[in-house]
C-alpha cells in the first residue's frame, strides 16, 4: 500500500467521496492531524532535518546563547549611534 498525500477542490469534493465510497476495498482515507494544525508541517520537518544535519555535518556553524546576545547587543548599539 503506498501513502499520498492530495489537495481536493471544494466543489469536487463530494464526487472524490463518492468515487472513495465505490472503491472503499482499494482505499482508506485518514485524516493526518500534523496537517490539520499546520498544513506545512511536513515541509517545515523537512528543513529542520537538513539545519540538524548541516549543523552535525560542519556545514553551519551554531553559536551560544551568550554569543547570540551578545552579537543581538553589539547591533543595536550600532544602530543607535
């Protein structure tokens, strides 16, 4: 069984229930509830990943907390003169 994931047209929809409903042996239809909260959900997981792997790889170089604020300060000190 493979997953998909698809985007109905609102005026569609019934007759996509309806072809679901004939084909009821061949298909299951499931609500994902990461996709109720944030229709994103997936593409966002997906960015993170590459951050956390870029991050462990060496590619992007994370910094402290301290450092960041001290950086955040530095800046608006530097728009202030």
């Amino acid at each position: 069984m493979q997953t998909l994931s698809i985007q109905i047209q609102d005026s569609y929809m019934q007759q996509f229930m309806n072809f679901v409903k004939e084909s009821h042996s061949n298909i299951t239809v499931s609500k994902d509830k990461n996709l109720e909260l944030d229709p994103y959900f997936y593409e966002r997981q997906k960015e993170l990943q590459k951050d956390i792997d870029d991050i462990d790889n060496g590619k992007i170089k994370m910094i402290n907390n301290e450092d960041f604020w001290d950086e955040i300060d530095s800046f608006t000190e530097s728009l202030q003169k």
